[in-house]
C-alpha cells in the first residue's frame, strides 16, 4: 500500500468517526422512514429478536438514551465494522499471496 492510499484510508476512518460522533446530535428524534414503514407493515413490530442487540438503538444500556452514549455506541460500532473488515482484508490478501506464489 502506497502512501496515497494510507492517507486516503486515514481520511476515510476519520470522516466515518466524526459522523458517528455527530450523528446523534444531528438526527432527528422522529422514527425515520425504515422504521416508520416497518411499524406500519409489520403487525406486532415489538416481537422479540433472535439475537439481543449489543446496542440496541443505537444506545449503551448503562449510559441510558443519551446523546453521548449515542456516540460512543456509533463510535464503537464503526471501530467494529472497521476491524471486521479490515480482518476480512487481511484474510483475502493472504489467500491472494498465496495464490500467486502457487504458480
């Protein structure tokens, strides 16, 4: 990787971290569209998931339905989604290595 990609990558986690952070205090407190809809397509939208939500909403359960801990549930769920797929990442240019040292 090139230093040109770093920076482009450094950039991107960064925006994707303020927004998480911002994002709270930015959204509207109104259900949006998706959950709106599905509130009015599912029958009983209260059931019972699955799976329990790590952060449900969006929200820490210690810290509440605050705004902060809005943003440290975002901040921890980009961390997240960028460590997963960074793993996949490394996995897939492992297999690519191997691959081409196989020929």
């Amino acid at each position: 990787m090139n230093a040109r990609d770093k920076k482009f990558m450094v950039g991107g986690i960064l925006i994707a971290l303020i927004i998480a952070i911002l994002a709270p205090f930015l959204a509207s407190e109104n259900p949006d569209g998706l959950e709106s809809t599905a509130e009015k397509v599912m029958p009983n939208p209260e059931t019972e998931p699955v799976v329990e939500s790590p952060l449900p909403d969006y929200t820490i359960p210690v810290l509440g339905e605050s705004r902060v801990g809005g943003s440290i549930a975002m901040v921890l769920g980009t961390a997240l989604v960028l460590g997963l797929a960074y793993g996949v990442g490394v996995i897939l240019g492992r297999r690519e290595t191997e691959a081409d040292e196989g020929k």
